[in-house]
C-alpha cells in the first residue's frame, strides 16, 4: 500500500504535496512525510500517524524552532535546517507519502521519506522489497550503516552505493532497481540533481503531464484538478521528469515511446456534507447509486450491460470469482444466484489464495476479478495467474482508470458507486452485489434460458425504495443496537444467499469497532464454533422467510439453528422482514427490514449491518473512517 506523490514545476511544492497526500490517505495513515529541495539542499519533514500531525508540524516550522531537530533523521542536514522555511515557502519540487507499514514499525523513524547513509538523497516508496533482508546483510557487510528497518532504505544505500562507483543518478536507480525482487513505485530526489526520479513495478504510479509542470501520484484521481493527461507507467519502466519534460526508459536504459490518456475522471469530491463521517453518508448514498444502476441496466426487459464483452457466456462453461474482503463476499452472493438462476457451477476463491497453487482453468472458464478500487495486489495477481492459464478474464471494479480494469479490457463492469472516502466499504460493497444480479440476467440472456426477466426486474426496481426504508430506520436502529457496544465477541449467522452477508456483518463490525466476530453458515455452528457461546457471546442470525419450499426450508433451518444457539444462553439478535411474526418472541431483539424476497434480501440484509459497526465503533469512540491498522487499496500481496 503506501501512496505517493510528487511535483515538480513553478508551483509551491509543499502545498501541492499536502494536498496529494491528502486525497491519497486511503492508502495508509500510519505516517506521512514530504521531502523538498531547492538548489542543492534538502528538506525532510516527517510525522508519525495521520497526515494532520505532518501539516501541524509544517505549519509550526518556524514557531517553534525546538521541532527544527525533529524535521530530518540525520545531523548531516543541520545546515539545510537552517534554510527549512525558505525550502518550505520556496521550493517547486519535492516528493510526499503516506505510509501503511509493512517493514517495521508504524514510527517516526520508518516514515518516509527515506535517505542514503550521506543524506543525498531521499526516496518515497509503494510495494514491497521481497529480497531486502539478504541485500541489507550484504550492504552491511559492505560496511554500509543503516538507520531503519524498512525495505526501502536498501534502495536508498545501492543508490548511494552505485553513485559512489562514479554512476549518475538515473544509472545508480537502474543498477540498483536490476538488484530488487519485488514490488515498487519509487520517487528519488537528490542534492546534486535537479529532476525527479521515478520507476515501477507492480504497484501503480502514474505521471500528470502539465504546462511546464509535471505532477506524480499512486493514483490519477489525485492529479486530475491540476491536468487531465495522465501517463501510466507500466512496470520495469523507470522515468526521469523535470518541469518541461518527461523521458520513460526500461531498465536497460532503451528510451520507450510514450502514452498519454486523456483521463475523463474529475476531481474527487471529500466532503461529508450534512454528516459527522463519510461512513455514514456513503450508508445513505446506497439507494442513489443502486437505482442509477438499475435505471442503466435494462432496456425494456433486455440488459444493457456488459456489451463490450468480447465473448459470450453461451461458450463459458464456469465462473470462478477471485476477490478479497468484501468483494470476495459479494462474489459468495453471486455464486449463490448465478448457480441458482443461469446453471453455471460458479467457483469463488479468496485471491491469494487463488495465486497459491497452479491455476486449474482453461479456456472455457471465465475467471472474474471483483474489486472496488481495481488496485488490489492479490485480486491483480490472480487474475493475472488466471490468464497465464489461458481463461478468459473479466474485472468488476469502482474504478475505470485502474491496473484491474486495464488487465481486463475490454471485459470490464465498473460499479457506478462514486469514490468512497471511508476504509470500511459499504456502498461499493452494494453495488458488487447488485452486479451479481445483473450478470446472473445476463448469462440467462446470452444462454437464452427460460428467466422470469420480467416479475425479476420487477423485483429489482424496488430495491432503491426498500433500502431507502431501511436507512429512513436509522435512528430505530441505534436505539436497538448500541447497547450491544460492551461485547467482546459475536458470531453472526445465516444460510444461502444471505451466508455471505453474515460474513459482511461480522468483517464490519470487527474492521470498526475492533470487537471480534466471526460469520459463519448456520449450520456448520454446531461443529465447532459453538463450544464459544455463553450469556457473553450475542449471535446475530439473518432469517428471511421465502416465497419457495426451497426458500422456507432455508429460513426453518436458520431459526432452529438460531435456538441451537439461544439454548446456550447467547444473546440472540435476528434481522428479519415486517411481516414476519414467528421471530418475535423466538429472539431477544429484533431488527426489522421492509419486507423483501430471499433471493433479493442481501443487499437489503446488509444496511442493518453497516449500520450495526457504525453505531457500535462510534459510541466506543474508534476512528470510524480510518481505522487502526487499515488501508483502503491493499497494493501489497
Ligand atoms: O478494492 P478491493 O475491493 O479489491 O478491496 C478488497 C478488500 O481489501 C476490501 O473489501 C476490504 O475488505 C474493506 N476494508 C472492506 O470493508
């Protein structure tokens, strides 16, 4: 993870750099720093947790001279101290990042920027240096000292190392780069040179092209309030950029011919308008963005999406979903419909695991890779692992300027859910699992099966209506919900389709409150997770009573289990419809949902939950937006 950023031109760099860092937070915000240069100094400035600390420690650079020894790691720089707040005011280039940890401690000294053992020069870095342990050994034996228990200072000394052998900077990176197994988007700036330094492998950092100014960042939409021309750069590449001009290169130092995309992204909104988070408004932005999908998805009774596949699923003789988190839970609902409405034995693996054994797919299988951010390392890694084994891929995603997205093309759905600002996703989630609905119509279309589109789509077109009743029960909800913020553990509990939604409501939970829950099917409780109940443990259990015998099978079952665990004295929480009477006097609370059929109630099952993490993290006080050890886009595997 980890997001980057950088500037070079006429502009003031430190603002520019703040402001990037601060749309790139989803990233990481386990630290955050900024390195500034002009002429032949150096400015390092750096804070441990989120990017507040950094700008309150900018902004006192010069009220408070005691924190002037606290701006660099190093004593080499005192003489640049001096001239911290001309750097501060004058410079136009410099590199930022926002930090997830991965090697060492989320801490002031492991916080980026990084220096080589002189202080030449500083380095920002995104990924993960797979072989640094053994060339930091060698380094060391070298004679060369370190100051770090990051990865990235490794890069910093063979940079140094190769520039001490007489090299330039450009051909020190590439040395040192051809050394490096693992993943990397790395911005270098140093004393005795004038440009930024950049080069990737595996983790996303794209280039904005402006006039007399270019503009560096993990991510497009953090640069396209500045310009729309946007170069990607693919991986191995290494790139060189001064005000005026960019020059791409591989890493045997070939010049390679440009692309620049004229991005159509616009700047991202963050404001949480009316609402104390962004979790929250992004909970009440559901109903919006599921009726826009619908809305798009059908002409008359035929679906509209999914045109530009380049194949049919009439020659697909299975699915496997690859995701993590929530979208792999969005991909468990669609195995559910898929296999129920289009008869395609639909497979569905957690990412990394996908990548931990040889792909058994071949070119009939259609692998399908969920994520909302479309950056994700293990989904990126499995799909790609699915189509070195020859299967078509495909990509649901949030993002239509993402490395999923581009792997894929021209077999993409992007979700149109708007950028979500909050770690824990809810209404990208939602809109994965709406999808899934409309891709099970649509392999019934291509496979020309006999489908009810039409009482389907009926169906369908309502759901905006009945999860705006649910959020409408917002307050109702905290009333009932809050008193359960002292647990310590839950379980959550359902069968079938709404299985799935059992594992949201506890990944929700525990990702905002910190509180442990686990999900599990209903009936597996008795084999195992059960020895944990007892008057401490409350299980919450979906229960959607259903129109089919096969439906009511699965609601009898989930209630009889749901007594199995109520007989150990577990507070028993159920989400049931209005009209259901048999749950009233079955469980000790019950959280009503408008009513809604079982093959349509996921999505519907889901608001409660979201709404469950949200009041619980927010009555303990947690950081509902950004919780501890988090990142939004998960680029490492
Ligand atoms: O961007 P992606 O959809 O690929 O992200 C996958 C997971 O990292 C993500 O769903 C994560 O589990 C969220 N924190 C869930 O709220």
């Amino acid at each position: 993870m980890c997001g980057i950023v950088g500037y070079i031109g006429y502009k003031n760099a430190k603002e520019i750099l703040l402001e990037g860092l601060k749309s790139l937070s989803y990233r990481g915000y386990d630290s955050s720093g900024i390195a500034l240069k002009e002429e032949s100094s150096l400015l390092i400035v750096k804070s441990e947790g989120k990017l507040e600390n950094l700008e309150a420690k900018i902004a006192s650079f010069s009220i408070i001279p005691t924190l002037v020894t606290d701006l660099t790691s190093t004593n080499f720089n005192r003489e640049v101290n001096a001239r911290g707040q001309e750097l501060l005011d004058k410079s136009t280039c410099g590199i930022g990042h926002t930090r997830w940890a991965t090697h060492g401690k989320p801490n002031f000294t492991n916080s980026h920027p990084h220096q080589d053992e002189v202080g030449n020069i500083a380095i920002v870095h995104n990924g993960i240096i797979k072989n640094f342990f053994d060339l930091k050994a060698k380094l060391e034996d070298e004679g060369f000292v370190f100051k770090t228990e990051t990865d990235t200072e490794v890069v910093a000394q063979l940079i140094y190392k190769f520039k001490l052998q007489g090299k330039d900077l450009k051909s020190a990176l590439r040395e040192a780069l051809k050394l490096v197994d693992g993943s990397y988007a790395i911005a270098v700036i140093a004393k005795d040179d004038d440009k930024i330094y950049l080069a990737k492998n595996q983790s996303p950092l794209i280039i904005g092209i402006g006039d007399k100014e270019n503009y560096i960042a993990s991510d497009s939409s953090t640069v396209v309030q500045y310009t729309n021309k946007i170069l990607r750069l693919k991986d191995k590449q290494i790139a060189v950029l001064s005000a005026n001009d960019v020059i791409v290169e591989d890493l045997e130092g070939n010049s390679v011919a440009i692309q620049i995309i004229h991005s159509t992204q616009t700047a991202s909104i963050m404001e949480k308008g009316q609402y104390k988070h962004f979790l929250e408004k992004e909970i009440h932005e559901q109903p919006t963005v599921i009726s826009k999908m619908i809305a798009d998805a059908f002409v008359d009774e035929t679906i509209n999406e999914f045109k530009q596949l380049d194949f049919s699923f009439k020659d697909i003789s299975k699915i496997t979903f690859v995701a993590c988190g929530s979208a792999y839970h969005a991909a468990l609902v669609g195995k559910n419909i898929i296999e129920h409405w289009a008869k395609i034995p639909v497979d569905v693996a957690i990412a990394s695991e996908f990548c931990s054994k040889p792909a058994l797919v071949s070119k009939t299988d259609l692998v399908i890779g969920i994520s909302q951010s479309g950056e994700t390392a293990d989904t990126l890694a499995a799909i790609k692992n699915a189509k070195s084994a020859n299967a078509k891929i495909m990509a649901i995603t949030n993002k239509n300027d993402s490395a999923i997205f581009d792997l894929c093309k021209p077999n993409n759905y992007v979700t149109p859910a708007g950028i979500e600002v909050s770690v824990a996703s809810t209404k990208a989630f939602t809109s994965q699992v709406l999808a899934m609905y409309l891709l099970a119509m649509k392999i019934c279309q291509d496979k020309k099966l006999n489908f009810d589109f039409q009482s389907n789509i009926y169906e369908l077109r309502a759901l905006p209506i009945i999860i705006g009743e649910c959020i409408e029960r917002e307050n109702q909800y905290k009333s009932q919900m809050i008193k359960y913020s002292n647990y310590r553990d839950f379980l959550f509990l359902s069968r079938g389709v709404n299985y799935p939604i059992a594992l949201e409501g506890a990944l929700k939970l525990k990702e905002l409150s910190y509180i442990h829950a686990t999900g599990y099917p209903s009936g597996e409780m008795k084999h195992g997770p059960i020895a944990i109940l007892d008057s401490t443990v409350p299980v919450l259990n979906i229960a959607i009573s259903g129109k089919t015998e096969f439906e009511q099978t699965i609601y009898k079952k989930t209630l009889s289990n749901a007594e199995e665990a109520k007989a150990r004295m577990s507070p028993s929480i159920v989400i049931a419809c209005d009209s259901d009477e048999n749950v009233e006097n079955l469980f000790d609370e019950v959280i009503r949902i408008p009513d809604v059929s079982q093959i349509f109630s996921p999505i519907v099952a889901t608001i409660p939950l979201q709404f469950l993490a949200y009041f619980i993290a927010e009555n303990l006080g947690k950081d509902v937006d950004q919780p501890r050890n988090l990142a939004k886009s998960v680029t490492v595997e």
